[in-house]
C-alpha cells in the first residue's frame, strides 16, 4: 500500500516535470514552452543544464536535435559552443555551466529547429549561495525499522562512468563513518544504504562528489531532506499460513490447522486472527465443540512478528469436507482472507506426512520472499526529483 502511494507521488512528480505550458510567440519561432523543471543550484558549482525533448502534440522533438541554440532571456546573444577560457557553453542538447555563479539566475531558452520547423523551451535557473542548500534539498521518505536508501540525484551528467562513481556522504554535516555499521556506502553507487532506518534518521544528508575537469576539481554537493515515516502505521496483516487451498485428513483423526499471518512491524494486539466456518464464528457453527479455535500465539522470528491461531479439529467427520473454513486477519489498516478445505485423506498416502517439513520450509521462504518483495516495491518510491 505504501509502494503504491510513493508510486503516485512520483508520477505526480514526473506528470508535473514534463507538462508544458504554451506561451505566446517569440519572433519566428511558432512553438514556445516552459518547462516545468525548475533548476536549483549552488554558487560555485558545475551545472548541467539539458534542452527536454518531450513528445508533444504528437511531434517528435528530438528529430530537431542537431540543431539546438542557447540564449539567456533578456540577451541576444546566443551562447557559443566551447572556447578556450568560456565559464559557459553550448554543446548539443546541454548547457554547461562551469562553474555556475549567483548571476547566473534567470530564464535559459533553447531552441530546437530544422529547416521548416522551430520549438522553443524556457528553462529556470536559480543559484543559491552554498549557505541555503538546506532550502532546495531534494525531499526523500523512508520507512522506519526495514532497510532503506538515500539517492544521490542528479549526478549522471558529472559521472558518465558510473562504475568510478565516489560518494562522500554526511549527516547534518557530520561525516558518515565507513565502519558505521548502519549505513553502507558502495563505490559506483549513488546510494547511501541504511540496514534499519531509526525515527532518528530524519534530517539532513548531503552527497559529495568530486569532478576534476581539465586539471581543476569541482565539488559537487547535493542535499537531501530525509522524512522518516512509520511504516507500522501502515502495514497490513499477511497470512503466511496455510499456504495451500486443501488439507488431507483421515476420517475420524485429529487435526490442527494453524493460520500463520505475518504482522511486520506493527505490534501484535493490534491484529486479530479468527477461523470462520461458513462464513460464521467455529463456536456457533460447533456447537459440540468438535472444532475449535485454539489458542491464540504471538510469536517473533527473527524480529518479525507473527500471530497463530490453530483450528483444532477433535476428530475428523464427513461434515468437514462440504465445510468452507476461512482464517481472517485483520487490522486497522486492512485485512485479508484465506479460504481453505479440508480434504478426505486418500489411503496409502503417508508421503503426505513426509511432505510437512518440505512445505514448511517453502512456506517460510516464501513468507521471506514476500517480505523483501514488499520492501523492495517500497524501495523505488525514495528519490523524488526536485521539480
Ligand atoms: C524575459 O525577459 C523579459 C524582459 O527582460 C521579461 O519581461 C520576461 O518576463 C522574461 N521571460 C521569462 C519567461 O522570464
Ligand atoms: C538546421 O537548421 C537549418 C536552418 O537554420 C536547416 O537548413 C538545416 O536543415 C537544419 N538541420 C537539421 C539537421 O535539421
Ligand atoms: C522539422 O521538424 C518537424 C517536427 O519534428 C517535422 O514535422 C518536419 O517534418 C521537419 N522538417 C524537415 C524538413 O525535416
Ligand atoms: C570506466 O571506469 C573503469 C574503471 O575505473 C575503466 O576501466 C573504464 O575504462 C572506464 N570507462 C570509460 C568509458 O571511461
Ligand atoms: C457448511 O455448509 C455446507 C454447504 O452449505 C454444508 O453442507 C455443511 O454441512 C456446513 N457445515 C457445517 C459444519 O454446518
């Protein structure tokens, strides 16, 4: 549910970046847009700016590639390609400042045209003293007490080679230790790894990242905001347990049926596991008592948590094949449903028997493996471009 939300604010992210905004005619150019990604920057820093090819109006942009032009709003002059001693230049679809200064401010208009064509795209750009970097950092989310990662963005234009990538990463300007045992840093990635996010974690990261071009070496900074976000508020009940549809059962043996459901983070007593037999409460619909539900176990494996309540059938009867049990987990922020049979036990079957370790076994890994997928899907929500 939480991957699906982060999902959402990204495309409303994106959607955002890319709409674009007709504006009137400026000189012989027919097509004028703006374009809603708005550049924030550090004084002193390279800067990259790049002329977006979106398909609009079901006209293809980047045809027009060759033949891009740079000017700043305000100057006529067209911003040449590279020479010897230029702080800024021109080349294909990006415009490079090197470094960028607070004068730099303003509206950069690339135009894109071909012989029967022109499209142009206003850029802003705003330089900040590298004081305020706290007031344009890049908002990030994670959640508390699973694993998570901090992105570095907007560095590929400074490390087309991202295997050489080197990362210096702080907290609220406090160097982040290499043998600190909570975060990992990889060399060729733009991540900080946190193997348990803390409440404590929100705050203030900063990337650095060194580009030496042409014998100076720039410095390279990007800061992030990271929010922590409870992610017991969010979870829901998962059952684990039973994992197949049917259960074998001799007539007339006794049999317990656990439902296994998997809470996570959130705390036990705020979910409640039941069995229901045709859709009604075990006790009512037993009225002997031959079935019950058993008692409730909370158990933790591993720092995760888990609930069990056993359907405890005394002795098997014909009654319980046309029977429909169902274990129902719920909490606060959802819940979910298992319907399962029992089924009359073939004779001569035993390697059924042999098969409960085996299906143990796959249940928890599978248990396992949907935990991490969940995390995972959590995972793509973190780097929010800065619009
Ligand atoms: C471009 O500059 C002119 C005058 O300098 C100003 O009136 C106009 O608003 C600017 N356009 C944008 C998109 O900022
Ligand atoms: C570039 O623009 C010129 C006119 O300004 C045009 O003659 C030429 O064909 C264009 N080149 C491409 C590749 O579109
Ligand atoms: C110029 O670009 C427009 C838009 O991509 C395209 O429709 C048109 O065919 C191009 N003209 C030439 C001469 O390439
Ligand atoms: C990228 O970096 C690796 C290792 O530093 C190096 O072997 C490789 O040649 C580099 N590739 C390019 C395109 O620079
Ligand atoms: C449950 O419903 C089925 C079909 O409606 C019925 O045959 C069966 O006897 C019911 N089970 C019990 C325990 O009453």
């Amino acid at each position: 549910m939480h991957g699906l939300f982060f999902v959402l604010v990204m495309c409303t992210v994106r959607v955002s970046a890319f709409r674009l905004h007709q504006v009137k005619n400026i000189e012989n150019c027919p097509d004028h847009t703006v374009f809603f990604k708005h550049y924030y920057e550090l004084h002193g820093e390279p800067v990259v700016l790049k002329c977006p090819s979106p398909r609009y109006k079901h006209m293809d942009f980047s045809a027009l590639t060759p033949n891009i032009t740079w000017y700043k709003n305000g100057s006529n002059t067209v911003i040449s390609g590279r020479d010897e001693d230029s702080r800024i230049w021109a080349k294909g679809n990006a415009l490079w400042f090197l470094p960028v200064m607070l004068e730099d401010s303003g509206v950069y208009i690339c135009t894109k045209r071909n012989s029967s064509y022109c499209a142009e795209v206003s850029i802003h750009l705003t330089v900040m003293e590298k004081t305020a970097a706290r007031e344009i950092a890049y908002p990030q989310v994670l959640f508390t007490f699973t694993s998570g990662k901090i992105v570095c963005p907007d560095l590929w234009d400074f490390a087309p080679n991202r295997t050489s990538l080197e990362l210096k990463w702080y907290k609220d300007a406090l160097p982040l230790e290499d043998d600190n045992e909570r975060f990992i840093i990889l060399k060729g990635s733009a991540s900080l790894i946190m193997t348990s996010v803390l409440p404590t974690d929100m705050g203030y990261y900063t990337c650095k990242m060194s580009f030496p071009f042409e014998g100076v070496t720039y410095e390279i900074t990007r800061t992030i905001q990271l929010e922590t976000v409870e992610q017991e508020k969010r979870i829901t009940p998962i059952i684990v347990y039973p994992a197949q549809k049917t259960t074998s059962a001799a007539l007339g043996s006794k049999m317990t049926l656990p439902c296994k459901v998997f809470v996570g983070l959130s705390s036990h007593f705020q979910t409640d596991v039941e069995w229901l037999a045709n859709d009604t409460s075990v006790d009512v619909v037993y009225k002997q008592s031959r079935v019950t539900e058993g008692e409730r176990l909370e158990i933790v494996e591993n720092g995760e948590n888990f609930i069990e309540v056993p359907l405890i059938f005394d002795s098997v009867e014909e009654v319980d094949f046309y029977t429909d049990f169902t274990c129902l987990a719920q909490n606060r922020y959802g819940y979910q449903v298992l319907p399962t049979r029992v089924e009359q036990e073939a004779v001569g079957l035993s390697w059924y028997i042999a098969m409960i370790p085996v299906a143990l076994a796959c249940v928890i890994v599978g248990g396992i493996c949907m935990h991490k997928c969940w995390n995972r899907r959590a995972d793509k929500g973190y780097s929010v471009p800065k619009v």
